[in-house]
C-alpha cells in the first residue's frame, strides 16, 4: 500500500504544477481543494439559511408588519412588503433544508470527511479522486435547484424540511407545486452526491491507512467520519426512494402516500425518519470526533477513554437506526410501538453521556489553553448537555404528547445542531484554517465573535423552552391569533431581537474568514503543536499531502507523555533512538 | 450516471420552463392588459340591441341553511340577523337571484368591445360579495379582504390554472383568466361555508341576476344567439333569442326545485385524487354546512 | 425562565405532569452538576507557568460506572412513563360510557359531529358544529379523529391531549375535563397557509348545560335538514 501511495505522490508532484487554474481549482480531484470548495458552498447557505430564519422571527415576533427591505420583494410572497402566510410556510420549509442539507451536512461530509481523512491518516488523497470530485460537482446542480425554486410560479416548497404528505404531494393543498417537485428532485440528487463521498471515506479509510496506523491509532475525528460515511451510505438510499415515491406522487398520479388512491400518509413518516434520524447522528458523530481532538490538544492531555468514545461512537450509530418511530409518536401509529421506541431512544442517550463524562475527564488535570477553538469546542459540551438533556423529555411518550410540534422541540433542535453541531465547526474551522490556507484567522476577531455567538445564541434559544411549555406550537405564521399563545409574545419579541443580533454577529466570522484567507499571520506547519498526521505536513499541504509517507509510531493523543521532552509527541515521530526512515524513491517491489 | 444527469436536467429545463412561463394557464397575476387596448370606440345605439329579460323561481325555494360564525366573531357583528348559505337567492315575488346568463354560441368572434375597469369579488363579514361575478378574459378582477382577517381564495377551475392565495390582512389581490369557463368556483379554506363562481367569457355579452331575477345584457349586435342560463343548484338552460337593432329581445327562463335532481353544473373540477377526468360534472358545488 | 406547565384541567393530565416534574428533576440535578464541572475544569486547570497535564489514557471503572448509572435511571424512566402512556393511548382503556364524538379536520377547521339526544352517532338526530367543542364536565369524552385533506393535528394543550389527524385513518382519542371553562383548541401539524389560524374552542359545560345544548341543536339542525 505505502508503496504505491508514494509512486502516487512522486507521480502528482510532478503534474501538479502543469495544471491549469481550471483543473487546479474548479475540477479539481484533490481532496483539500473538493473540501474547500465544499467549505464556500456551504458557508454561503449557513448564511442565506440563517437569514430565512431571520425574516421568519420578524414576522413572528411583528405579525404583519412590513420587513425592512422587503419592498424588492414580489407581491406573491410579501405584498407591501408584509409577508403572506404562504411564504412564511416556504421560510420555515427552506430554512430547515437550507441548513440540514446545504450547510451542516456538506459542512462535516463534503469538507471535514474531504479535508481529514487523507491528512489525519497518512494518504496522499482519497482512493478515488475523480469520484470525489463528482460528488462535488453533483451537489452544485442540486444546490442550484433548491435555490432556483424560489423563482418559480408558486414558489419555494413549503410543507415543512419533514415534508409531510399529503400537503407535499398534492398541490392544491400547499399552493405551491413546480417548487415542492424542485425540493424532491434537488434533494434526491444531493443524494447521490452523498453516497459518492461515502463510498469513498469508508474506502480510503479502510484501505488507504500509513503503516502503523492501525484502528486504534486512528484520531477520533477519521472514526466519527468514517462511522459517519457509513451511515450516510446506508441512510441515505431510503431517503432517496422515499423522495422518489413522493416526487411520483406529485407529477404521475400514484398514490403512495395518499389514501384516495390507495397510499399511506404514514408510509413517508416510516422512510423519512428511517432516513431522518440517522441522519441527525451523521450531523453530530462528527462534530464530536472534532471537539474531542481540538479539546485534547487544547488542554495538552490524552482523550479521556479513547477505546469508550470509539465504542460510544459505534453505539450511537447502531442504536440510530432503531430509534426512528420516536419521531412519530403521536402521529397515529399503533401506540405499542411507541413503548418500544421509548426504550430504544431512553437508551441513545448512555452513549452520548458516555462522551460527555470523557469530555469532562479529559479537561480534568489537564493544562487547558485557551485558543478560539477550544473555547468552541467547551461551548460545544456545554451546549450539546442542554440540547441532550431537553431530548429526555420528548422521549418519554407521555410527555411527547405536550412538547410535540412545539417550540420545545425546536429548541432542542437548535441546541444540539446550533450548541453542538455548528459550534464544533466553527471550532473546527479556527483549528484547521492554518492548514487549509497557510494563514491564522484573526484571534481577537475569533474572539469577539465566539463571544457574542455564545451569549446571543444562549439568549436566542433558550427561552424556545419556555414557549414551548407554553404551548406554542411550531410554524405559526402569527402566534396572536392564539388567546393562549399572546401572553408569550414579548418572549417571541425577546428571541428575535436576539436572534437579529446573532446574526449580525456571524458577519465577525464573515469577516475574519475572509480576511485572514489573504491577510491572515502566516501559519508554521504546526500551530497547535499537536499529534495527528496532518501537521507534519506544510501549511497548506502540497498535492500529494506528504513528501514521504509518514510511519506511524504511536496513537494521536500522546500528550503531556512522561519522559517526553515537549507536551506533545506527534505521531510519526521516530522513538528515541531510532533513525527517521530514509524517503522511499522506487516501490519496494 | 451521465445519463441520469441528462435525462434529470431535461425534466428540469422542462419544469423550469413550466413554472417561469405560466402562459397556458390561468390565474396569473393581471398585469396591465388593459393598457396597451385600443381606446373604445364609442358604440353607435342605432346598431346594437338588448338582451333583457327575468329568471323566475317556481314553488317554494329551499330555505339556505345558517351559517354558524361563532369562531369569527368579527365577521358575526357584520351580521347581527344571523347569515345563510345563498345557494338559492328567492325574493318575495319568486325572482332568482344569482343567475349567470351569457351568449354561449352565435357570435362572430370580434372584435368586441374592450373590457373596462376591474370588477372587485369582496370578502366582506366572511361572505364573498357577490355571489356570482362575470369576466372577460384578460380582464383584471380585484379580490378584496374588507374583513382584516385571513381569507384564502382557493380557485379551482379546470381549463385555466388553479390558483390558492391569501389575504392574511385588509389587501387587495388582482388576478385574471386567460380562458373562457364557466364557472369557476371559489372557496375559502378558513371559513369552509364561503363560496362564489366567477363566469369567464371571452366577448362583453353577459350579466348576472339580481335579487329580483331581471337581468339586462347591452349593446348586443343583431343576430340569432344561443344564450345560456347557469344556477350552481338548477343547473343550465339554453335559449334562442334574436337580437335585432335598437330592440330589446325579452328572455324568461323558470326554474324548480325538481330541476335540482337531475342539473347538469359546469364547474372547475374537485381536487380529484383518483387520476381521472370525470368529464361532465353531475354536483353543484356547495359550499355551506 | 418558566419551566412550569399551563393549569392542567384533565384526568390524566396530572400523571403526565407529574411525568415532565420527574424528568425536570433528574436533567436539572444533571444539568447543575454537569456544568458546575465543567466551569470549575475550566478555571482550575487553565493553563499556568509550569503546570503539567496528568497523562491518564481513561479509566475502565468509570466507564462502567458512568454507563450503568444513566442506563439505569433512563430505563426506569422509560417503565414509569410508559405506564401513562398506556393509560392515554391505548384505544383498549378507553372508558366505556364516554361521550362519543366525531371531529373531521380540514384545511381549516375542525367540525364536531355530536350524537343527539339519543346518545348514538351516525343516527338521524345528529348535529356538526365548527370548530366548537363542547363537552360536559367530569365525563370521558371519546374522539374519532379523522382528517378529510391533509395531516392535522388536534392539540388541547390544558388537556395534554395531542393526537395528529391524519388522512385514511380513524383515531381514537380520548380525555376527561375536570372542571368547566373555556379552552384551546389548535393544530399542531403543519397543514397549509391557514395552520396558524386553525383554532377552535373547547367549552366544558356541567352535565345539564351540555345536555340542554345538545337538545337545543339537535332540534335546530333537524329543523335546518327537512327544509
């Protein structure tokens, strides 16, 4: 295997310099580039997804009043710039796609699995370099679809990111009909974006390892990633059937999902959550790999229990596919079943507690430093509790039956995808900026932005907890039409001038990404001073990553290591004593 | 895979192109079809004659059943006597009200008469006024919410485009039809007893019976006409009428509640899930419980 | 911030509280205890001059520990709860002399079909109010909840009763009113533009109230139908 990876790498490194800028950075097969370019897309739909739901808050917080600037808006969604119903309805529906789909998702599968796996496990690139760059180039149609059904006639899909049927599949219940067959066909085609990334993780990971990486030397984050890329392969086919049947429904007359001809509602319920709630597990697997790598550097300590998070890692995974009727409980499936998901989803949470008492274990004794990405990484733990916490309650059935569909679910949505999943890449982004571009971000702009982010997200969505309680339910176009919901409206108030500040801050991250892409301090090989692979490499690393495959001598988290001269001990460092292997030039065949 | 990707763009190109053009069908936005219309030409009197005449109700009209508003309270106060359903409208000499008469076959095909100004279907104490509203094709109707709270206009016509909007508030909306029909009926979701038909043709030769029954079409060019007589409950009649210059051609039509077993309703189409076209439509739309 | 739930005005809206009480309980003694951790490693093992990290690889001990305590609690939970869960949604113990209702959902309203005074639905003397529903006091009331377009859900939030109506499908829902009043009645499943409007309200009346109204509308609705 080495053998080869080096004839690749000698290979590459003479090409690479003859390319031209088209091939080196539009159709590009390196795996750090794909990531890149999976990094712009993404951050551009965290943005424009985060101003959906800004523009939601405003109507919800101020039913009826005209939003700023919402005069170029057309007449079909905001005559007057006063948002109509219906578009509201598109809002919520593109928001959740938005970001699931096109930011967090492509986020942690199109730019951490890309960026990582090769760096952190010796590889010159992934095993298939042009199905890579396939996978990129397939999200951008599908991207372009989602984004252009906002310009056909009836607008955005609007029957929630869950899309139940019957209001998804027949038009005339939903008003809107070119555009919620968009959704299905732009999501299906993600699709195959994701399982061309899969394929490849899962092979490069298996297959693709430096000598001396064996399992368990592997950095966390590959192991989250690859578990990850294994659910993805597995999850997402059944959302893809299921759009399929629903896009069948929409444009041939069939009658899957509705019952005048035939089908079940509750069918799209079944496949959609199948799909779905793995689906959140692939959203939060990989942030904890990070946050367990960035946390273990940051306090100059071993993982805490590196074998457990492996194992709780597994454990998520597996028992993900068994908790999906919880998703469901109310929603008329036999009742029994929902006895079983109860205990199957009480369960789920063992494992993530397992991580979160190993998080706490590894600050213990440690010797933390405080750097933007560990202050994200903390965050994450501290928020990932809550949001983890707040699911306990929607688990127990009878308790599901107040907080279903209220705002209480929403929090604990945007607790663990927000607190959790969005902190550990913003992490994740100052940690490994310096490797992707060569250049530090700006630490005190990181600074001042994680500060504001971390108060105004606290004070954003944790009062949602509150209005649910209260009962507000969720997608509601106007709450005051509800005698028991006006009581809670200066709490809706509340939220959304926190929310607006919130996103205002995010424009600090605009801002320092930018920037430090082409002002930043440049950046050694190894800022951090730490273990995994990739910082052995320059920053940012050649085509081919390393100039001689790394031998691997130890695990990734051999910090503060007794007899050690500094606090950290990468891990192709020879041991004492023994020579650095001289660079291979010919195949040892 | 390529071929998945080509086979997916053409059905986008196609589904792109459907949703931006929205040509064929109706529903659209009016625009200012009017405008660019040449300036009428004032019609001489001496050519054109009238159409008048009145639709009589024989027996005793079903009384319309009430309509429960205590969950609108605001639409409640606009009707301290309590509303009904105006399935049949009867006044106290036996007129019918709600008739939509109009020249089905017989014209020339034009040039008519532009179409002048932009009628406006109110929705006002959640009931749709009026009942019954006629239209050329092309021709710009303003939907009104006099009641400042959501209404949704849920239009179901066959030959033109349906079309489902709101009025969340006090607004107006416009919309036009490209496509004679008749009728289309409309409802509103929020409030399920409110209905209305709207009556497309494409020529200015219709009118619509008021409370008394009599009804009076203008400025008719001479000639031998087939006019049709449409109820939502009694259905059509047909009758020939000539029309000759400055004369008035009379027309009397009667219906009775035994023509309600057997009307044949032209309407817009249910949402029929079953996938096929029923073709005629033997129902009346109702619309109030 | 409020963690306490609206009045409760149902029988078994008590033991789904008490349920919520529970948890609130176990999560804020977990959220305290967890953060307070947190924050104290925070502070005490920040990074000084000369301070060194212990190398400690993990503990076997305190996995298993770690592990079978949460296990434990959330299993019992999972027992406890179920118990209420049984109790509310099993169509097999619904009471058997409860008033028997039909509420059909639609884009957007709810219409209640009540039996007349013969206690029968489906029988000549029936009536159907919109978006009304009225029930007497201290009596099980048993919904047939269907949906005639799209997924609904029928959500009384000071009766903790929520059941999604949904299209094809005849699903028993039942509940108990322990006092009268005026109350809630909403859709909590995204079911179109007029979702947020989709109100109705519950009036829970005494026996004799309910009875007079339901002679009254019965006689009404007769009158309206043989016209």
């Amino acid at each position: 295997m080495s053998a080869t990876a080096i004839e690749h790498v000698g290979a590459h490194a003479v090409q690479h310099g003859d390319l031209p800028f088209i091939r080196k950075y539009i159709f590009s097969t390196d795996h750090k580039v794909i990531g890149i370019q999976f990094l712009i897309m993404s951050l551009g739909f965290l943005l424009v997804g985060g101003l959906l739901a800004l523009t939601m808050r405003w109507q919800i917080a101020w039913p009826g009043r005209a939003i700023p600037g919402g005069g170029i808006l057309p007449e079909t969604m905001a005559p007057g710039g006063i948002m109509l119903p219906e578009f509201y309805n598109s809002l919520v529906t593109m928001h959740g796609t938005f970001m699931i789909f096109f930011a967090i998702m492509p986020l942690l599968v199109g730019v951490f699995a890309n960026y990582l796996i090769p760096l952190q496990i010796g590889a010159p690139d992934m095993a298939f370099p042009r199905l890579n760059m396939a996978s990129f180039w397939t999200a951008v149609p599908a991207a372009l679809l989602m984004i252009a059904s906002f310009f056909v006639e009836g607008g955005a899909a609007a029957a929630g990111w869950t899309s139940y049927p019957p209001l998804s599949a027949v038009a005339e219940f939903s008003g809107v009909s070119t555009g919620q067959e968009l959704w299905c066909l732009s999501l299906i085609i993600l699709g195959f974006s994701s399982l061309m990334g899969a394929v490849n993780y899962i092979t490069t990971v298996i297959n693709m390892r430096a000598p001396g990486m064996t399992w368990f030397r592997l950095p966390l984050p590959v192991w989250a990633l690859f578990i990850t890329a294994i659910l993805v392969l597995l999850a997402v086919p059944i959302l893809t059937g299921a759009l399929i049947l629903l896009y069948f429904d929409q444009v041939l007359g069939t009658g899957f999902y509705l019952p005048e001809r035939g089908g079940q509602p509750l069918l799209w319920q079944h496949l959609f959550w199948f799909f779905g709630h793995p689906e959140v597990y692939i959203l939060i697997l990989p942030p904890m790999g990070m946050v367990s790598e960035i946390l273990a550097n940051g306090a100059r300590k071993p993982v805490f229990g590196y074998h457990a998070m492996v194992i709780a890692i597994c454990a998520i995974a597996f028992l993900g596919w068994i908790v999906w009727g919880h998703h469901m409980f109310q929603s008329g499936m036999n009742p029994m079943l929902g006895s079983t998901f109860m205990v199957t989803t009480m369960i789920i949470a063992v494992p993530s507690a397992i991580k979160t008492f190993n998080w706490l274990a590894t600050l213990w004794k440690g010797d933390i430093h405080f750097t933007v990405p560990v202050a994200h990484a903390l965050a994450f733990v501290g928020m990932f509790v809550i949001g983890g916490l707040s699911g306990v309650f929607m688990a127990s059935t009878p308790v599901d039956i107040y907080i279903h569909d209220t705002y209480f679910i929403v929090a604990h949505i945007h607790y663990v995808l927000f607190g959790g999943s969005l902190f550990a890449i913003f992490g994740a982004i100052a940690y490994w900026f310096p490797k992707m571009f060569g250049r530090m971000m700006n630490d005190r702009l990181g600074w001042i932005h994680f500060w504001l982010t971390f108060v105004f997200y606290n004070l954003t969505f944790f009062p949602m907890h509150q209005l649910g309680l209260g009962g507000m339910m969720r997608r509601l176009y106007d709450p005051t039409q509800y005698p028991h919901l006006e009581p809670l409206q200066p709490l809706n108030r509340f939220v959304t001038v926190n929310a607006l500040l919130l996103g205002a801050a995010q424009l600090l991250f605009v801002a320092n990404f930018l920037w430090s892409m082409f002002r930043g301090r440049k950046a050694v090989a190894n800022p951090w001073r730490a273990n995994s692979l990739e910082w052995s490499a320059p920053s940012p690393p050649p085509h081919g990553n390393f100039t001689v495959t790394p031998i691997v001598y130890r695990g990734p988290y051999e910090y503060s290591a007794p007899g050690a001269e500094e606090d950290y001990l990468p891990q192709d460092r020879p041991p004492a004593g023994q020579p650095a292997p001289a660079p291979e030039l010919v195949p040892a065949q | 895979m390529v071929r998945l990707h080509d086979s997916m763009a053409l059905l986008v190109a196609g589904l792109l192109l459907t949703g931006c053009g929205g040509g064929g069908g109706g529903g659209e936005m009016a625009g200012g079809e009017s405008a660019g219309a040449p300036a009428a030409a004032a019609i001489d009197p001496t050519t054109v004659g009238t159409i008048a005449g009145r639709i009589a109700f024989e027996g005793t009209p079903p009384a319309g059943s009430p309509i429960d508003m205590s969950e609108e309270p605001t639409c409640a106060e606009k009707h301290p006597n309590g509303a009904s359903t105006e399935e049949v409208v009867v006044d106290q000499n036996g007129g019918l009200g709600n008739v939509f008469v109009y020249i089905k076959e017989g014209l020339g095909g034009g040039p008519y008469p532009p179409a002048e100004g932009s009628p406006v279907l109110d929705q006002d104490g959640c009931v749709y006024s009026p009942h019954v509203i006629g239209l050329r094709t092309g021709q710009s109707l303003t939907i009104r919410n006099s009641d400042g709270l959501l209404h949704n206009i849920n239009a179901k016509p066959t030959t033109n485009r349906t079309f489902n909007i709101s009025q969340p508030t006090t607004m107006e909306t416009t919309r036009s039809f490209p496509l004679a029909e008749v009728m289309i009926p409309v409802a509103c979701d929020v409030h399920g007893w409110m209905q209305a038909y709207i009556g497309v043709v494409d020529h200015p030769y219709f009118a619509i019976s008021g409370a008394d029954g009599t009804f009076r079409i203008e400025n008719v060019p001479p000639g031998t006409y087939t006019v049709e007589t449409w109820h939502e409950r009694y259905g059509t009649q047909t009758v020939q009428v000539t029309v000759a210059a400055q004369e008035t051609a009379d027309m009397q039509v009667t219906y009775s509640e035994q023509m309600a077993a057997n009307a044949v309703v032209p309407l817009g189409a249910p949402i029929d899930l079953h996938g096929h076209d029923t073709g005629k439509h033997a129902g009346t739309a109702h619309g109030g419980r | 911030m409020n963690w306490s739930l609206p009045e409760n005005v149902s029988t078994f809206g008590a033991q789904i509280d008490s349920i919520y009480y529970l948890i609130l309980g176990i999560t804020a003694v977990i959220f305290f205890a967890v953060e307070a951790l947190l924050i104290y490693f925070i502070i005490r093992y920040r990074h000084k001059e000369g301070r060194k990290a212990a190398y400690i690889q993990g503990s076997t001990r305190l996995e298993v520990l770690w592990t079978a305590i949460p296990l434990l609690i959330l299993v019992l939970l999972a027992f406890q709860s179920r118990s209420v869960w049984v109790a509310v949604k099993d169509p097999a113990r619904i009471p058997p002399d409860a008033l028997e209702l039909r509420v059909a959902a639609k884009q957007f309203e709810w219409n209640v079909t009540y039996p007349g005074p013969d206690g029968r639905l489906g029988t000549a003397d029936d009536f159907t109010r919109r978006s009304q529903l009225r029930i007497p006091v201290d009596r099980p009331v048993r919904i047939t909840l269907t949906a005639e377009d799209v997924i609904h859900s029928f959500f009384l939030p000071e009766f903790r009763v929520k059941q999604d109506a949904v299209p094809g499908m005849e699903i028993p829902v039942w509940f108990q009113a322990t006092r009268t009043g005026e109350f809630v009645l909403g859709c909590a499943e995204l079911c179109g533009l007029g979702h947020y409007r989709m109100r109705g309200t519950v009036t829970v009346q005494t026996a004799e109230e309910f009875d007079a109204w339901q002679r009254e509308q019965s006689t009404q609705a007769g009158a309206a139908a043989a016209n």
